[in-house]
C-alpha cells in the first residue's frame, strides 16, 4: 500500500498525511479515489482499503472508486480536444 500512496502523492503533489486524511479539497479527493482504485486493482477488497484508508466504510470506498474513473474519462477526453 505504501507504494501506492507514495506516488500518488508525487503524482497529485499532495502529502500522503492528506491523501489518507480527511480533506475535502478536490485534489486531495482526486489523490485518495485513485488510491482506491489502484489499491482494487491490486486485489484489495473494498472493507481493507477502507481499514487501511483511515477507517473508511466500503461503500465510500466504493464511491470513490467510481468517481476515480469518470474523472480519468473525464481527462482523456479533455486530451483528446488538445490534440
């Protein structure tokens, strides 16, 4: 896990303090969600990132692992309009 956290904070430029914190801020959100996501990937079910993730409950977990998608969508089609 410390893997991920760690280049999603040099990713994001957000301490992983605020990434496992409690901000709001949207790219201190952003940074968590593909915390999540990435830690899924890895086979980590949603109750252990949540326990690992500053006791967060699945379904918040859930949630941001949605959310980490439609914000990559979200991006590749802003790229996309730059080309």
């Amino acid at each position: 896990m410390h893997d991920i956290l760690t280049k999603a904070s040099a990713l994001f430029d957000v301490p992983i303090k605020t990434i496992v914190g409690r901000s709001r801020i949207p790219r201190h959100c952003e940074a968590r969600f593909a915390v999540y996501y990435a830690m899924v990937a890895r086979r980590w079910s949603r109750h252990e990132v949540g326990a690992a993730m500053n006791g967060r409950d699945h379904t918040t977990v859930s949630w941001g692992i949605e959310r980490a998608a439609e914000l990559a969508k979200e991006r590749v089609l802003v790229a996309d309009r730059r080309r």
